[in-house]
C-alpha cells in the first residue's frame, strides 16, 4: 500500500513535532533528521535517495496534485495532511509549497571506504571550508549533472542536508554520495594514496582548465568565496584556472564549478566528439 493518509487539524498534535520551528531546528539539528521540501525534491528522495523517508507532511489542498508522491512513499509512511494554518503554525512560517517530508540520515561512512567502492575513473569534489548553503547546494546540483561520483567535505564545510542546500540543489544532495572527513590535509592525503590526481581550483591557478588533460581518477578542490582554498593545499598539489576577464578577478564557486566539472567530466570527451 502507498503512505497513510492522516488529518491533522491541531499544531500541538505530537506526531508533527519533528517539523516544529524548522528553521531554528535548521540551525541546531534534529537528531539525525531533515526535513526536505518541495514537489521536485521529494520525489528524488521517494525514488532516487538512499535515505529512509520517515513520514510527509502536506497541505490539503496540495493534496490532489501529489498522487505519484504518495504512490511512491513506502508502504505505510504516515502522510500527515493539515490546513495552511496549522501547518504555518508548526513550521513557524508561511510554508507556500504545502510539500514536506522528514527524512533519516544515515550511518556515516569512513573516507577510505568511500573511496574503495568507486570506479577506476572516479570524479570526486572536495568542498574545504566551503560553508554557504546556498554554494553547497548549488555545487550537489553541478555535481549531479555531472556524474560526479562523491563529494568530499571537510571538518569546516556545511551541511549537505540542511534545509536550504537540499532546496537549491534541487534534491541533488539526496541523491550524490558524499562523506564527511576531517582536516583538508587528511582529505589530500587519503585520495593520493588512492591514486587520485588532486586539483586545486584557484584564479591564481597554474594551469588552464581547458588545458589540463584529467587522468583516470581525478579530485576537484573548492575552497569558500573570498578566501578560497588555503595555502597549504594549494601547495600540495596541482592548481588550474578558469580563463577569464582581466578586468574581473573571480567567479562565484558554485558557477565556477559548473565550468570547471563539465571540462573533468567523464562523458565531456564523448559528448565532444559527437558534436
């Protein structure tokens, strides 16, 4: 059977506590949950995401329009249903979409296991400090669309599975693989001895992205805006650029991903060939 439909016409009702104040719960965490919303993203959760779907949480009157949503629930999640009111009321603010989910992390993986299961031509993407959720989640959405096969983050990065991120990387956070790993200089360390070649993405960078020529098993560095990457890691490893204007001296890092992984792409070659 698909998810059970349940009224819910009390704020107060415990059964939608985990979606109370979802904002300020964003800043502190829910105890090994998150909360994702919109039409598009809940149907990456329900039918591309490893994550277990716990319960929905809708506006009746978006109820009509979600039957492939509730379709694709697993059998029995609770779909609780609930008028504007009490669902503002819960959330703590006009929730114009009316679509919600609660889902479960799960386990965290160790870094060397990661990167033990990936192919021999694996694209990974290292976010260093990188702590903007909106860069994050714009960076989930570049790295699916370019087949990225794990993103990194270090100790000091943002969380993927933070309301905003997973809302602007269109789901793409519930569906990429990406593992947590401590200090960016463990992280380099780890993928060389995986025989990945690291690469630093730096407008002072020493080679043209268009003229590097990726090896098998490749690793993308992006530091946060302004600062960028430390000097440290740019030292440990090769640095390449975005050719640009002179008259300007950066890009945002979520566009300068966009240019950067559609030239490391492993289909980029086939895709050019056939042009």
């Amino acid at each position: 059977m698909p998810a059970q439909i349940i009224p819910v016409d009390d704020p107060a009702d415990p059964r939608l506590a985990p979606y109370r104040d979802i904002r300020e719960r964003d800043l502190v965490g829910r105890q090994g949950r998150f909360i994702a919303e919109g039409k598009v993203v809940l149907n990456v959760l329900l039918r591309q995401s490893p994550f277990e779907t716990e319960s929905l949480l809708l506006l009746e009157n978006r109820l009509a329009g979600v039957d492939e949503l509730i379709e694709a629930a697993p059998d029995g999640v609770p779909a609780y249903v609930c008028p504007a009111a009490v669902l503002d009321a819960v959330a703590g603010f006009h929730v114009h979409r009316g679509i919600l989910a609660l889902g479960r992390r799960s386990a965290a993986r160790e870094l060397d296991a990661a990167l033990e299961a990936l192919p021999a031509n694996a694209l990974v993407i290292v976010l260093a400090g990188l702590a903007n959720h909106d860069n994050i989640g714009a960076i989930f959405r570049n790295a699916a669309a370019f087949e990225a096969d794990l993103v990194v983050l270090d100790e000091t990065a943002g969380d993927p599975l933070y309301r905003k991120a997973i809302r602007v990387s269109v789901g793409a956070a519930l569906k990429v693989p990406f593992v947590r790993a401590g200090a960016v200089a463990t992280i380099t360390e780890r993928l060389a001895a995986h025989d990945f070649d690291c690469l630093a993405l730096s407008p002072s960078g020493g080679t043209s992205v268009g003229a590097y020529r990726p090896g098998r098993r490749r690793a993308l560095f992006f530091g946060s805006e302004g600062p960028g990457l430390p000097e440290p890691v740019m030292r440990s490893m090769r640095t390449i650029r975005i050719p640009m204007s002179e008259r300007f001296d950066s890009l945002n890092v979520a566009a300068a991903s966009a240019i950067a992984l559609h030239r490391l792409w492993h289909g980029a070659d086939a895709a050019g060939s056939a042009d």
